[in-house]
C-alpha cells in the first residue's frame, strides 16, 4: 500500500512539474516599456557619414536580469558616452534613466545633394536576451524630442519611432543554437531631415556659374582679339575643374551621377562649345566680312545661354522634386 500510495506521489510531481516547464516554455516575453527624448542633433559630416545625438533614454521593465545599464547596445553607434544614469526598482519594477552621447554611423543619400533628405537612424537593443525573453514596447506619451533644438542648416520633417525585430544570421558561437540564425528585439528610431538649401547651393555653385559667365562674355569681344576669347574660355575651363573638386572634397564618394556631377558637367560642355563657337566665329571672319562673324556670334551666344539655362533649370528642378518624392515615400 505504502508503494502505492508513494507511486502516486512520484506520478503526481511529475506531471506538475512537466506542466510547469511546458507552461514556461510557452511564456511570453518580457515586455520593456522604452522612451527616448533627443536633446540635440550636431556635427552632421557628410564626409565621414557620422553624426552627434544627445538623448535621454528610460526603460520600464520587470526582470533584473536584463541589466540594461550593462546589456544596452546600439548597434550603429561609433561611439557611446553615458553622462548620467538613475535606477528605481520600487513596486516591483525596475525604472532606468539615463542621459547618452552618441556619434552614430550612417549613409547619406548624395544624388540630389545640396536638395537632399535624409535619415538619421537609432536603435536600441539587449545584448544578453533575445527576442524570446525580451520585447520592446515604445512608450509614445507626449513628444520625443525637442522643439527649440535647431540643426543647422537642416529641418526635422518626421519623426518615427517604432519595435521590430533584427535579424542575425549567425549563433554567435553558441553551440546550443544549432542553427546559424539569432532574432533579437530592437527599439527603432528613424528622424527624418531636410536641408534648408538656397543659400547653401550659391555658395557652392556661384563659382561655377561666374566661369561660366567669363566663358559667354567672350561673344562680346571683337573676333579679331581671338587671343583673349581663347584665353578667358580655358581660364573659365579650369576654374570649374577646380570648383567640382572643392565641392565634392566635403562629400562622401559616390559611384552614382549626382546633381552636383551634372551641373558641373553641363557647364564644362557649354564651355567647350563657346570654345568651338569661337573657331567657327574666327573661320567666318577670314573667309566672310566682319559683319557675319559678329552676327554668329549674337546668334550663338543667345543659343548656348537659353540651353544652359533650360540644362540648369531641368536638373535642379528633378532634383528637388525627386527629394520630395523621397519625403513623400517615406511618410506613406
């Protein structure tokens, strides 16, 4: 009997034991509630494809396992600076504020450079817990970064934040993963941002547009000074190299055909054609009177100045609105 009765016993904190594991197997994960509010956005370098993001992060969550104050990682971040941190564990919940300095890495979009948008991105994670034991939830009450902070020279158009889940294709050498394949929980933030262009875009083109200029003053001089018109045009020729190189030396290299590429482009190929308007004119002349050169070049002058500025309009106007297709995209 008493065999029995201890079989029964056995039999009965087996089953509750096995119900126990497979009730905590099938567990859901632990939720971390996480809000992030950004103080400021500086040092945007295009050349490095970085930028600086001050930021106050918290975090509401119930295991103390997940240790946040050791286990943060944010996986674009060149370089993470914690200037404050302050941890609350009444109520049986563990609360952690803390004020961070980032230089993040990103890519910047170039083709439609100085009309560009961009996005500045960041995301959070937990080193230790993959997405089975940890969750975020994004704490959206109230706004998420502040009004009064100025970028210079940019505007914040968006501001997105969101949860999902990256992806690595590897076990990290864990060899209870049998599989090369890990997920882990990720807290996204995607900041939207256009720049404020007119003044920017003189400032880099204005020298290109004066080489131009000395380049198309040479119909106005008499055919005969052959000399000067040839002169002023390769002057002219050099001086929009050297522009093209100034501007792209504060970009990051692109192997696409940008704004900036086109522009500069275009001018070097109404510079060479002032140049052969030139020998045509100078042909002209010797061959014909003096009154049919000069009458080619009024009548070529007014050409290649009308198509120059037609080439400009075209390009920097499917610019901008290929920037506002992007925002538009973007926003949808």
């Amino acid at each position: 009997m008493k065999k029995i009765t201890g079989l029964y016993v056995f039999l009965i904190v087996a089953v509750c034991m096995g119900s126990h594991s497979v009730s905590a197997a099938g567990d859901p994960p632990d939720t971390v509630r996480t809000g992030i509010y950004i103080t400021s956005v500086h040092d945007i370098d295009f050349k490095q494809k970085e930028y600086t993001i001050d930021l106050w992060l918290w975090l509401k969550y119930k295991n103390a396992a997940f240790d946040f104050l050791q286990n943060l990682e944010i996986p674009q971040a060149k370089n993470v600076v914690k200037s404050f941190s302050t941890v609350d564990s009444s109520n049986g919940r563990i609360y952690l504020l803390m004020k961070l300095q980032c230089v993040m890495k990103d890519s910047w979009k170039i083709n439609n450079f100085p009309f560009d948008r961009q996005k500045l991105r960041l995301s959070l994670e937990n080193s230790q817990f993959d997405s089975k034991e940890l969750v975020f939830v994004p704490d959206t009450l109230g706004k998420h970064f502040d009004p009064r902070f100025t970028l210079r020279g940019w505007m914040i158009d968006s501001f997105d934040v969101s949860a999902g889940v990256k992806l690595y294709e590897t076990n990290f050498g864990d060899p209870a993963i049998a599989k090369p394949h890990t997920e882990y929980s990720s807290y996204k933030v995607k900041i939207g941002i256009k720049r404020d262009a007119t003044e920017l875009f003189w400032k880099m083109f204005l020298g290109m547009y004066v080489a131009f200029l000395i380049s198309y003053v040479c119909f106005y001089i008499q055919p005969e000074n052959f000399d000067s018109r040839f002169q002023l045009s390769v002057g002219a020729l050099f001086a929009t190299i050297g522009n093209k190189y100034i501007v792209e030396s504060s970009l990051p290299d692109s192997t696409t055909f940008t704004l900036v590429d086109a522009l500069h482009a275009l001018t070097l190929l109404f510079i060479l054609a002032t140049i052969g308007a030139t020998i045509v004119s100078l042909r002209i002349g010797k061959r014909y009177k003096t009154f049919s050169s000069r009458k080619w070049d009024m009548i070529v002058a007014q050409v290649i100045l009308l198509l120059y500025l037609i080439g400009n309009a075209y390009f920097i106007i499917h610019s901008i609105s290929q920037g506002h297709f992007a925002e538009t995209w973007h926003a949808g």
